[in-house]
C-alpha cells in the first residue's frame, strides 16, 4: 500500500536535513508525525518516527519534560508584547538593541528557535518583549501562537529592506488565521464579519516596519502604507538606529490600556521612581491591593491628588483613579 504522504511531510524532511540542533529536529519529527495519516500504508514510516523521536529524546534527557514543546512566558512588567514574522526581518535584533537581554541575532534565516525575553524600559516601567522563531509559508512552530494568544500586545515585525515585504505581513497573517486569531489594528476592529466570527481571539496587533535605516525604506514604507495603511497602525523603526523607538513605546502604553498611580505616606514626598500600573478603570481599593492585600482590608480613608481631583481630595475604596494620580492611604 502506498504511503501517499501530504506534500508538507517532504519539506519538513528537507528541514530535518538542514535541522542543526537536537531541538529542533525533534520538533520537525514531532510535526511530521502530526501530518502523517494514519493507515497501514504509513506504518513503517511511522514506526520510524517513532523511534527517531525516542532516541532523541533519551540523548536530550531534560527536553523531554517540556510537554509537548509547549511554552509559556510567565508575564513581567506593564505587558507582554510578542514579537512575530517571518525570517531575518530583526525581531532578535530589536530585542537585543533595546533590552539587556542577548539572543541570538544572525543575517541567516531562522536563527531563534526559542522564546526569549527583554525588558523594555519606558519611563518608569518596563514592557515585557517575547522574541518568538519565525513564521513561514512551509513551517511555524504551533506553540508561537500559544504566546501570540497570551499576549497583551502583539508586534507583526516586517523588513523595510526586503522586496518581500507585503508577502511578510500576508505570510503572518494567513497563518494566524489558520489558527484562529485574529489580527486587529488599532484605528479599527476588522470588519469582515465572517472572520470574525471564526476567530476564537483578537489581538490588537502592531506592524513593526524595522530596517527602517536600510536603502530603499522610505518607498517600501510607502507601498506597505498603501497596501495595509488601513488595517494595521504602522511605525517604522530602526533596531539599528533607534529611530521610531519613542513614537512607539507612546503608542504601546496608550494600547495597553494601563495607568500608573503612585502612593505616598503622609508628609513624605511621592516615589515616582516606583508606580503601582493597573488596567484603566480601576479604583481605589485595587490599587491598595497592588501594594498590599492585607493593607486593602485594613485601610480607614485615603486622600488623593491629580488632575481629576481637589488636592488632597478623600476618596473611597470605590472611586475610579486615574494616570499620574497620587494616593496617601490612612490606617
Ligand atoms: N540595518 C539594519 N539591520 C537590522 C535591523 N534589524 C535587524 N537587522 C539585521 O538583520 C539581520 C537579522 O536580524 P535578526 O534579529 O536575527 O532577525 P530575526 O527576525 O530574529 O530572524 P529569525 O530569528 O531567523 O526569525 C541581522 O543581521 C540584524 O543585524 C535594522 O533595524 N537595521
Ligand atoms: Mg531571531
């Protein structure tokens, strides 16, 4: 009986080939085994999966406890902003050139296989950056879009210096819909209805438009203006330069939906080194509970300062706060 395997098995195995660490070969062997159809045809080359996979595994001792290669990144910071697109477009590069951590950065295709993380720091608080392996049209990692879902916000990074660069969004984005999610822009929710409801997710999506200091940028910008102006807010940005890195951290707060109030004792000055980042919209009482969950069931009265408020106005526990406010909580 023939096997007849689905066209995708044959590029995976060329990337088995190429594969050169342990890791990723056992995730091409992984994914191979998923697209294999099961029938008598198939049992031997099943059988040899299998067995390819246990070795591997017994070799990779620890790696085997990483249920089935899925991540998660435990969030930090005022949000987690998932980095993702296709190959060489500088996701590693923009963390590596605006946090202190170091991955991995490399002019050649597919250098990350791993999440990885840096913290951003805007004003006093930080964002969490997640640098995921890209997506292509042949292969993504099916756990980038466990993160892509779990984000606060998500980055589409694309190359103003690559002639490929619509193909970079469009690549991303029917992935994402054969997962399921769904990209909206931040000017406007996507309108086709359908998708919508296909969608189990909507995340609020950036696109990135790095290499913006490369040769030819200003007219990509422009094509890629014209083709996704409407659907997508873009900002390019330098990972090299660091242009556009401020416009964009503005706009990542303002996104987040988050304000930051800040707490002072009475007749002690206010930290503003140290603010307490709750979503919009919340009151008193959960901003006690950042800072104390015992101190919120105990407190008496609180005063607050900001632009919503008479100086030293009382509060209760469920007046609304506001960004940049100040509170002096009473025992
Ligand atoms: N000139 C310029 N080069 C950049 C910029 N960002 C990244 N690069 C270069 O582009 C190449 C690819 O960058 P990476 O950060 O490794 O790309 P990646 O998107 O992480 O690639 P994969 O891990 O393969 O998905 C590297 O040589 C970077 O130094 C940029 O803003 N300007
Ligand atoms: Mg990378």
């Amino acid at each position: 009986m023939p096997a007849n395997l689905p066209p995708e098995y044959y590029k995976l195995k060329h990337e088995l080939e190429a594969a050169s660490t342990d890791e990723e070969r056992l995730q091409l062997l992984e994914e191979m085994t998923r697209i294999t159809p099961k029938h008598k045809g198939t049992e031997k080359v099943r059988a040899d999966l299998r067995s390819r996979i246990s070795k591997l595994r017994k070799t990779s001792g620890k790696k085997q406890s990483k249920k089935g290669h899925s991540y998660h990144v435990p969030k930090q910071g005022a949000g987690q902003l998932v980095l993702i697109g296709t190959p060489n477009v500088g996701k590693s590069q923009i963390i590596a050139s605006f946090t202190k951590a170091n991955p991995v950065v490399s002019p050649t295709p597919y250098t990350t296989q791993e999440p990885g993380v840096g913290m951003l720091q805007y004003e006093n608080i930080q964002f969490q950056l997640v640098d995921t392996p890209p997506i292509t049209q042949d292969f993504v990692q099916p756990w980038v879009f466990d993160l892509v879902r779990n984000a606060d916000l998500v980055w589409l990074v694309v190359s103003l210096a690559s002639d490929e660069i619509l193909d970079q969004v469009e690549i991303v984005e029917s992935r994402l819909t054969e997962a399921k999610i769904q990209t909206t822009g931040v000017k406007e929710a996507a309108n086709d209805a359908d998708e919508m409801l296909e969608a189990n997710f909507t995340k609020t999506t950036l696109l990135i438009a790095n290499q913006a200091d490369e040769d030819g940028a200003v007219d990509r910008l422009e094509i890629l203006q014209e083709f996704y102006g409407e659907q997508f807010q873009i900002y390019p940005l330098s990972a090299i330069t660091g242009e556009g890195l401020d416009r964009l951290q503005e706009v990542v707060y303002q996104q987040l939906g988050i304000s930051r109030v800040y707490t002072k004792s009475p007749a002690k000055s206010v930290d503003y080194e140290d603010p307490i980042v709750l979503p919009n919209g919340s009151k008193v009482i959960e901003a006690a509970m950042a800072l104390h969950k015992e101190f919120a069931q105990g407190f008496k009265s609180a005063r607050i300062w900001g632009t919503n408020w008479y100086d030293g106005q009382t509060v209760s526990r469920d007046d609304v706060v506001y960004d940049g406010d100040v509170l002096e909580f009473h025992l």
